[in-house]
C-alpha cells in the first residue's frame, strides 16, 4: 500500500567506478589445453560475421608510439612501453644473449612507428572510428609465435637467429644442413613421380635427382645474394607438378616407345625456358608491382591451398596397393610431427624438425625386413618377369604386392657412378612448341604469387620489414631467372620458392641468410656424389606416396593460414575462399570427366587419367593447339581457384584490413632505416648498378 504522505525517493548519486581487478592467471584446465583467451594474430568476429577493430588514439607526442611490427612499443626517455598486455604472465629473466641481441636490433630499428598488415601508411584504419566493447582487448594484427607453455613472446624474440646473424662457421653449418634436411621431401619427391610417368628408368630417376639438389644449392645461392635475400630455399614446387604431368601424358606423347624419357623432357625444357623468361620480365620491368596490387591473403590462402588439394586422387590409392608399408609410413609422420613434437633432444624438437626423415628410415628398414624374410616373395614368382610374360594365374594375384610392397626392386643405387656432374642440355636440345609454353606461362603466374605470400610471411619472422615492391620484383626476376637454368640443366620442372620454409623456419627458429646459404653448398657438394641420387632414386614408390600425402597436406594448410592476415571471421571472405576451393575442385573435375564414358580405357594408370583431359576436354574447336591449352589450363586447380578468388576479391566491396591487405615497405622509409637497408641490399655494390631502375631496388 501506498504511504498517506508519500516522498519522492531520493536520487542515486553517481556510481564511483571501481577500479578493475588484474587479470588472472590462466587455471590449471588452460594450461593442461593450452586454451588461450585471445590468440594473437587471430580476430573474433561477431555474430553479424565482421570483426571489431579497436579505434586507434591520436597520434600525441607525450605518448610511446606502439611499433607495430617489432611488437614492442616506442622509446620514451630511454625506456620501452609495451603496447599491450597479452597474458599475465611473470616476467621472465633475460640472459646476456638475449639482452646483446635485443641492443644491437633496437640500434638498428629508428624508433618510430612502422605499419602493420591491414593498415594504411598514416597509421588508421578503415574501421578506426568504430568504439571497441568493454570485454574487448586490443588485437595484434601480426603473426606471433606460441611457445607452448610459455604463453606469447615477441614476433622476433623467440627466433634463435635472424637474417643477419652469424654465430659461427660450426652453428651455421650445422643449422644449415638440419634446414635442407627438414625439406627433404619437398626437394626429392617431385623426380620421383615424373620421371617414372615419362617412361624413364631408376638410372634416369638418380641422374634427374641429382640435377634438382644441384640446382637448388645453386639457385639458393643466387636467391640469397641477388633476389629477395630472405632465407628462402629455392627448389622444384609442387605447384610446376600438375602441368608437368598433362604435358607428360599429352596425345603425342602416348604412342612413343624409344627415348620416350629423352623425348619428352626436352618438351619440359623448352616449356619451362619459355614460361621462365616471361617471369623474369614480369619481374625486372616492374609489371609485377602492379599485380601485386590484386595479389592479397585472400586470394594467396585458396590458390595455394588448391595446389595441395589438387593431388587427392593421386595419394592414397597409390598408398593402398601396399597397405602394411604405405599406412605405417603415414602414421609414424603423422605420430612425430603432432603427438611427440614437444620431446627435445639437446635443445631441439628431434621429432617435428624431422619427421619426413625419421618416418621414412624407420618405415624403409621394417620394409626391409620383411622383404629378407620372404614375406613378398611367392614360390615360382619373379618381380623381373614383365607382367605380359607372366602365364601362372598365381603369380598374377601377388604380381602387384611383388612391385610394390618390395623394396629390393630399384637398381639405382647399384648402378649409380660414385661421381657425376650435371652439366646444361644433358638430355638434348630443348624442343619448343607455343601451346606448352603457354601453359607453362600461366603456371608461372600462380608461382609468383606463391612467392609473393612466402616472402611476406617470411619477412615476418626474420627481417626488421617487409620488403618494398621493389625488393619483391627482383626476388621473382631472379626466380624466372633460376627457372631458365632448370630449364637448361633438365630438372623437368622451374625452380621457385618453396612455400614449405614458412613452417621450416618456425619450426627450426632459424632465419640466418649464412646458414642457408652455407647448406647451399653443402647440397651441391652431394649433388656430384652419384650414389646420394641412386639411393634417394631407390625409396620405393608407396613411399613415396605416403610422404607426398602429409606434404600436400602441409601445403594446404600452409595456403590456408595466410587467411591470419586477414579478418579470417568476416562473412566476405569466407564466401571467397568457400567459393574458390570448391571450384577448384569442381570445375576441373567437369574437364577431366567430360567425354570419358565408363567403358574407357586408358594407357596410363588410374591415378594419372585426370592428367589427359587435352584428349578429350570440353573445347573441341578446329585450332587444336587453343583446344590443348584452354582444355589443360582449366582442368587444374589452382588456376581456377586463382582466377575466382582474385576477380571476387577485388570486386566485391571491404576494407583494407578485413581483405588483409598486404603492406610492403616504402622505398623511401627503407632507405632512413639502415636496418632495413641491411636486410634487402644487394651485396658487392651492385646495388649502385642499378640505382636507375627504381622498380627494382630499395
């Protein structure tokens, strides 16, 4: 009931806020996961799929300046605020190495502020007026590293040694080798699946082996001196793997019995030289600096990720034709790169760097054994005996385990010279016919641009910037520049950046331009010893397909995580990227299956049919050479995941930091900073030489 004399309640004054209460440090539960509240380098996206962006303050100059690209926050009288806290974790004491190597960078660096990816050179952004919640903390819009249980260290702090750094000639040596050694797979596998498609034998397979490691030693070391000057491996990319095979298995090709190996190498020489030169001039008249204005993160992560994708049909069914080596081989990689990668042996994670390795020694010695104990070996059988002269039906049922599952069928090794030098034209005089190489020259498009998301990300990690425009056009020259020398010496494909260095480098935590450089020269050194070619030459083929399975695997999602540098949560982008993989997928699968009936029966194996849609593709006008170029171009995957996600990318509507877009260096701010300078320079002056071509420098 209501008062007979009733009062006008009082008016709450205005609530003192309280002051916030730290952070508390992760539980037990998080730290048993490894759950994280805010994964640096990642945005959440709400629920309409965009993703709040904190408004950044005005500039002040009473105010520490956050570097962004460094991590760390700007000088003020003498003394370093951080931007932002991360994770409340005690501070951990630093060694005298870690202070020596902290003075010499924050020497080099100017103290001033750098950009980030996603944000323009005045430091806002398109979103910056947009009033972040409460709950929300700022986001690093840079990539760092986790160190397991240590919780967020700085983007260059947790790198053993960066691009300049030098230890010493036995560190080096020794980090250089585990570098090339780590990238095994990356380096071999592609002759061991081309060579046997072109007809060739196990002598032809250690001869084209030891051409690709000599030729990646040598156009790493050119890479390193006068391309980019990152820490980049060079050697043959998976994604010159798909091509190489349609040209392989094109209609001419199918009836070629003698020299049929010779033949058609010298077509991929002259395919190669072709599509190399015009990368190099895409890269040294400056054209590549304005495609790299449509080349983003989101047009990266499909295009690469579909060059692993592409390669599903070809994996596990070659796997599977001997199950009891090929499974194993995939379960032990798949046991040492992910269950036992936190086990250190000295200081280093044994298991993760080398899980290629380790798993194909142990798979190849069980393999071994059971091969001398007779398990592959059937009464009156002989693996030597041509499958045509085999009469006895039994001998027939286990003809495919004999090949297979055995690995005393290769010669190589045996046969193999102690030494042999590749020289220029050793299979013969290149032979050049247009359609190829225009394939080949679209080909090296989708290689740039592969490059283009290896150098950036790389920079990321090791260099004090990312490079200019500039920088990044001299590194492809010189890659169409190595890709001709291929092309002469006969590896069967170019010589481009392997985007497998991105996870060498953050797994090994070593970016030192000497270490790579001096496994370079280790790797020409082995190149000549023949007998490294023939026993490489000799892992058996469902081996081989085991490996290649976890490296496509790796490749795509190595293509996928460049989405970091992009708001990864918005709605725009995921409809790109869904779109493009799927008809990467899709369309080829429509070229590949048009005019094949059931019935059909092809001379090449099952795995390998997707590879002879020139034959029978949709486009079937009276120019067959355009019939053989649209039919092979549009049957591979990552040229049409590469033309939808650049047309949507740049038509349809976003900002710059929801598109991640890519932010190189200014020329200008490089040439203030000599830490940059350092990093990108051309050596022995030679930089001068070209100081007119103001597209291709600093």
């Amino acid at each position: 009931m209501s008062s007979s004399n009733p009062k006008q309640p009082q008016r709450p004054g205005p609530l003192t806020p309280t002051p916030e209460s730290p952070a508390m440090p992760p539980s037990s539960w998080a730290k048993r996961t490894g759950f994280r509240p805010k994964f640096s380098g990642e945005t959440n996206a709400s629920d309409s799929g965009q993703v709040i962006v904190p408004s950044l303050k005005p500039r002040e100059p009473d105010q520490a300046q956050p570097d962004l690209e460094a991590g760390r926050g700007k000088a003020v009288n003498g003394e370093r605020e951080n931007e932002k806290v991360i994770l409340p974790t005690p501070p951990q004491p630093q060694t005298d190495k870690d202070r020596t190597v902290k003075k010499r960078r924050d020497s080099d660096r100017p103290l001033k502020s750098t950009v980030s990816n996603g944000q323009d050179p005045g430091g806002h952004t398109e979103q910056g007026s947009r009033r972040p919640a409460r709950s929300e903390e700022v986001v690093d819009v840079l990539p760092r590293s986790v160190d397991d249980d240590d919780g967020f260290v700085g983007r260059h702090m947790h790198m053993k040694y960066e691009l300049r750094d030098a230890p010493g000639l036995v560190p080096i040596g020794l980090y250089g080798f585990q570098h090339y050694i780590s990238m095994l797979g990356s380096l071999i596998l592609i002759p061991l699946v081309i060579v046997p498609a072109m007809g060739g034998t196990y002598e032809d397979t250690s001869n084209v082996v030891s051409t690709v490691l000599f030729m990646s030693g040598v156009t790493t070391l050119l890479h390193t001196t006068f391309g980019s000057r990152l820490p980049l491996i060079q050697g043959p990319s998976f994604v010159f793997l798909a091509p190489a095979l349609a040209i392989i298995n094109s209609p001419e090709f199918q009836g070629l019995n003698e020299n049929k190996f010779k033949h058609i190498m010298k077509e991929l020489q002259g395919a190669i030289i072709i599509a190399s030169t015009f990368q190099a001039i895409l890269g040294y008249s400056g054209l590549m600096s304005i495609l790299l204005r449509l080349i983003n993160p989101v047009v990266v992560s499909p295009t690469i990720a579909a060059v692993g994708l592409s390669f599903y049909g070809y994996g596990f069914p070659l796997v599977g034709t001997c199950l009891e080596v090929g499974l194993v081989q995939i379960l032990l990689v798949i046991i040492f790169s992910l269950y036992l990668r936190k086990i250190s042996v000295f200081g280093h994670r044994i298991f993760l760097i080398y899980a290629v390795p380790l798993g194909l020694a142990i798979t190849w010695a069980a393999a071994f054994l059971l091969t001398e104990a007779g398990s592959y070996s059937y009464k009156g059988c002989d693996v030597n005996v041509p499958a045509s002269n085999i009469i006895s039906e039994h001998c027939r049922k286990h003809l495919s385990r004999m090949k297979y599952c055995r690995v005393d069928t290769s010669h190589a090794l045996r046969s193999s010279p102690w030494f042999r030098f590749p020289y220029p034209l050793q299979w013969g005089t290149p032979v050049f016919h247009w359609k190829m190489a225009l394939v080949m020259c679209v080909v090296s498009i989708i290689s740039s641009v592969d490059s283009v998301g290896s150098y950036h990300a790389s920079s990321l990690l090791v260099a004090s910037r990312p490079p200019t425009p500039g920088v990044l056009s001299r590194g492809i020259g010189l890659e169409g520049l190595s890709s001709i020398l291929a092309g002469l010496w006969g590896t069967g494909t170019g010589s481009t950046t392997l985007t497998e260095n991105l996870h060498t480098i953050a797994v090994t935590k070593m970016g030192s331009r000497r270490a790579v450089e001096l496994g370079a020269c280790i790797l020409i050194v082995l190149s000549l010893v023949g007998k490294v070619g023939g026993f490489i030459a000799s892992i058996p083929e469902v081996m081989v397909a085991a490996l290649l399975c976890f490296m496509w695997a790796m490749l795509t999602a190595l293509g996928l995580s460049n989405l970091r540098y992009s708001e990864a949560g918005s709605s725009r982008n995921i409809i790109i990227v869904g779109l493009s993989l799927f008809f990467s997928l899709s369309i080829p699968a429509y070229f590949q299956q048009y005019g094949v009936s059931p019935n059909s029966n092809f001379s090449v194996p099952r795995y390998l049919e997707p590879y002879i849609v020139a034959s029978h593709g949709p486009f079937r006008s009276k120019y067959g050479g355009l019939n053989y170029v649209l039919n092979t171009i549009l049957s591979l995957h990552m040229v049409v995941a590469f033309l939808v996600a650049v047309i949507l990318d740049n038509t349809v509507p976003g900002s710059r930091q929801e598109r991640g877009v890519y932010a190189w260096s200014e020329p200008d701010a490089v040439r203030r900073e000599p830490a940059v300078a350092k990093d990108y320079e051309l050596p022995f002056r030679v930089g001068r030489v070209f100081r007119w071509v103001k597209w291709v420098g600093l």
